[in-house]
C-alpha cells in the first residue's frame, strides 16, 4: 500500500483512502441539448459505466455549460476546481483551452480537440507532459480531405472558403499554413474567414460572394453549433455549398458533414479518466488520436442548391439523409 501511495496521484489517493466517491468535473460550451447529450455526455456516462463506475455512488460527475457563451468558460472552469474535482474533463477545444489556464495540477482529460501540440496542451503526443492528457479528433489531414470533399462536389468551383473561429484555438497563421499545401494539392484558391458570433455571418457571407468563392468548408465550434441553423439559412439563401464537421450540424443547407466520431472519443476518454483514477499522471498517459471518420451527406440540401452528387460518394457514405 506504501508502495502504491508514492506512485498515486494526490488525487487518486484522496478518492480511495478517503473513501469518498471520485469527483469530475466536466465542462462544455456549448448548451447540454439532446444532440450534445447523446453525442457528448451520455457516451462518456456509457464508458465509465463499462468500467465499473456508478454515478452517485462510485463516482459524481460536476456538469458546467456554457450555454455557447464563450466569455463564460474560464469562471466555469473556476468554479469546477473549487469543487476539488479528481479529474477535469473538458470537451472541445476552447473548454481544453480554459482548463489548462485554470490549472496546473488537477489532471484535466480534454477530449475531442485539435492538435494538441499546436494547441499549447501538450508537449508531445506520445508524452505530452504537465498535467493534460486526452483524445484529438483532428488532424491536418482530416481537414485536408474536407476540401477534398468540397472539391468533389463542386468541382468548378475556382475558390474554397475555411470558415473558423478564433475563439475556438484556431488560428488564422497555423490554417494559412496548411492552406499552402491544400492549394498545391487541390489546384485551386483556398480562403480563411473568421468568425466569432452570429453578429460577424452577414460580413462573411458578403466577403464570399465578393471573392467569388464556390464552396465553404465550416470549421466545428461552439459558435457554428449554436448558430448552425442561422448558418444553414444563409448556405441556403446565398447558394453556397458547404461541408461541416458534424452530422448535427446538418439542418437542411449543409451538404455533407466529415468527422471523427464524437461518441467514441467520449466513451473512449472515460478509460482516460480511469487511468488517472487509478494512480497514472496525465502528463505520462499518450494524447490518443481518434480514427473513426463518418461521412454524412444531405440529399436535401444538395437538392435545394443544384449541387450534383457523384455516385461513389454517396456509396462510401456512412449515412444520407433523404
């Protein structure tokens, strides 16, 4: 037992010897509506319920959301710590963001974030050191295939638009990066917008038109999920195709969603948690790199904007919806 009390973490041993039910805090920013239930929570429920756990008695699970307000997320994080959790789980990458400026002990899972070395999170993903540790659901690639996709279906198009939000970690300088190679690739002009909130779309949809731009690849945040239904109103209105990065983004002007499975990495940073639980660092438990890919296409929005939809990707289509 002395043996295992050196090893353990402060806050394992606080769970165990005291007896008292493990503590995680769990914070999001966008409202806890049924889609981020089922595609968030209830999986990382399902996973540590695989594990063992029952909540209200082997373990409490603190819930904080930010409603999709973004300014609201380092208070949250605040108010998590105070309530000395074992583990913060922080999901998506502005809630990973506002937990590694909120602390730098209390172990924090963030999962479904970018690349987290890009991210400042981790120093590696093998070892990523400090006291964060989770899974990315992205990768350059994964973005990369994105416009790919935008390119397929609309083919003609001269100009992709990246719409993102800098509040979410991207940032302008690391997209213009890649949008060198992308370029180089694809053969055609890739453009960054940025958008913070509903009060920046009618600029942005104005600036597309402007630079002649026939295909919008939206980036997932917060912001986009929130105003998913605004944003599908204006593709539809302006004509403009778009690819996303959920399949409950779609709402009727959405062409396609292309991404990691949401659920899996929450089910799968359950396991995460455990392994903290039970004595591992965060620092030393390897960043996980999500696999799955799901490719959501809209039949009825590709109908309402005239785009035509190749065969075979309709055949590789993880789900269309009529």
């Amino acid at each position: 037992m002395a043996v295992f009390a050196l090893l353990a973490s402060p806050q394992a041993i606080r769970a165990q010897v005291v007896g008292r039910p493990a503590r995680v805090g769990f914070l999001v920013e966008t409202q806890l509506d049924r889609f981020i239930q089922n595609a968030v929570l209830e999986p990382f429920r399902r996973g540590l319920r695989e594990l063992g756990y029952v909540e209200g008695q082997s373990i409490v699970i603190d819930l904080r959301s930010a409603e999709g307000r973004h300014e609201r997320l380092p208070q949250l994080a605040k108010e998590l710590l105070q309530l000395q959790p074992d583990v913060l789980v922080a999901v998506f990458p502005a809630p990973a963001l506002a937990a590694k400026n909120a602390t730098r002990t209390v172990p924090v899972v963030a999962a479904a974030v970018d690349n987290p070395v890009a991210m400042g999170l981790a120093a590696t993903m093998a070892r990523p050191g400090g006291n964060i540790t989770g899974i990315s659901g992205f990768a350059e690639e994964l973005l990369a295939k994105r416009l790919d996709l935008m390119h397929q279906l609309v083919p003609t198009a001269r100009r992709i638009g990246l719409l993102f939000n800098p509040n979410a970690g991207v940032s302008r300088a690391g997209l213009e990066q890649g949008m060198v190679i992308w370029k180089r690739a694809l053969g055609i002009e890739i453009l960054a917008y940025d958008a913070r909130g509903p009060a920046d779309f009618e600029n942005v949809f104005a600036a597309l038109a402007r630079d002649q731009v026939g295909g919008l690849v939206v980036l997932a945040d917060a912001n986009t999920y929130v105003h998913r239904v605004v944003l599908n109103d204006l593709c539809l209105q302006r004509r403009m195709p778009s690819v996303w990065g959920g399949r409950d983004f779609l709402t009727g002007g959405a062409v396609a969603s292309y991404q990691s499975d949401f659920p899996a990495m929450l089910r799968r940073s359950a396991a995460l948690v455990d392994k903290i639980l039970k004595g591992e660092k965060a620092g030393a438990i390897p960043f996980e790199q999500s696999t799955k890919l799901e490719l959501v296409i809209d039949k009825r929005a590709a109908k309402a904007l005239g785009v035509a939809l190749p065969r075979e990707l309709l055949l590789s289509a993880d789900e269309v919806i009529e």
